[in-house]
C-alpha cells in the first residue's frame, strides 16, 4: 500500500492494518520529512486519544491529514505505533 499526497509517496507498505475502513501504516514506513506534529487531537470512545500530523509535501500543507493513537486503548492495540490518513490522501496499492 501507498499513501500519496501532492503527487508524493507519504508513507509505504504491505503491512498496513485496517480498522474502519482506514489503512494504518506502520510507524517506520512513513516518510517523517513530510510529516509535522500538531496540538490538534480528539477521543474515540474505543481507540483512544488520537493526535494528528500536518502533512508538508513541496511547500503545501494538508492541516490533520495525519493521525495516529500514541496510547491506544486494549481493544485498538492493533493500531499501535501506526499512521492513518484523509483529507485528500489517496492510499492505494
């Protein structure tokens, strides 16, 4: 799988995990270049606390198009230590 944003590969593996729909890429897959971290975070009821990344790809920023779960809940264990998309991120394969 590839996470591409402004015509850039973002993050890339085969060992991607998805949870409602969204691929979660394993943290040593991304390219942290374009990646910037935000005060920006919001609650899932099962996952947890979630905190975002400003995506930086050729002087353009895609504000939040980046999350992941730094402490998630036991039920979403699976997605520790991953990185998920939106906001015009196309992950394809």
């Amino acid at each position: 799988m590839k996470a591409i944003w402004n015509d850039q590969v973002i993050a890339e593996s085969q060992e991607t995990v998805v949870v409602e729909g969204n691929h979660y890429f394993p943290a040593d897959s991304i390219r942290s270049e374009f990646f910037v971290a935000t005060d920006q975070r919001s609650s899932c009821a099962w996952k947890g606390e979630a905190a975002y990344y400003d995506l930086v790809v050729r002087g353009n920023k895609n504000s939040g198009a980046a999350w992941h779960y730094p402490a998630p809940k036991p039920a979403a264990d699976a997605i520790k230590n991953r990185v998920a998309f939106w906001r015009g991120v196309e992950v394809t394969d």
